[in-house]
C-alpha cells in the first residue's frame, strides 16, 4: 500500500552561499597564515611598522570563516519543498 508524503523542506547543504564564502576566506586565511609563519623576513616586518600582517591578517581571516561556517550549521537555509508563486486567486466579479 503506497502512502501519499507531502513533499518536505530540506537544508541548502553546499549551496549555501555562507559555506562558499567560508571557503574563499578560509583558504585565503591559511596561505596568509603559512606565509607570516614561514616566509616573511624582518624586513617585511619592519615595512609594517613592526606588525607581522600576514600573521594577523590570516589568523582573524580563519576566525571569520570559522564564525561564517558556525552560521551556517546553528541556522541552515531551509529550502522549501514547493516554491511559492506570487498568484493570489482572483476576486469573485472580476
């Protein structure tokens, strides 16, 4: 005996655009974190008035991207089953 199931909402999964933004800055974040852990010279360090940026900046581009994917797993997009359409029944007389 087959049972009629209303069609159900499912999650975006990895079409959330909070994940594709996560990876772009993730993977951003970990090149900009390698190069201020082993490529960047005291030189470098003094033109930046004495701030290892590429450290900094990789690290607080991780934290984001950490934040950016916490988002999107505490409040996943709910792709609904049925897509709404903006037709409204007509008005009787008209």
């Amino acid at each position: 005996m087959a049972t009629e199931s209303q069609p159900r909402a499912h999650k975006a999964g990895a079409f959330d655009i909070r994940l594709i933004i996560a990876l772009l800055i993730g993977v951003y974040g970990i090149i900009l974190t390698v190069m201020g852990i082993g490529f960047t010279t005291d030189e470098d360090i003094a033109k930046a008035a004495g701030v290892n940026i590429n450290l900094w900046a990789g690290i607080g581009m991780l934290v984001v991207a950490a934040l950016f994917i916490l988002w999107a797993v505490v409040r996943p997009l709910v792709v609904p089953a049925e897509p709404e359409t903006g037709d409204t029944p007509a008005a009787a007389g008209e």
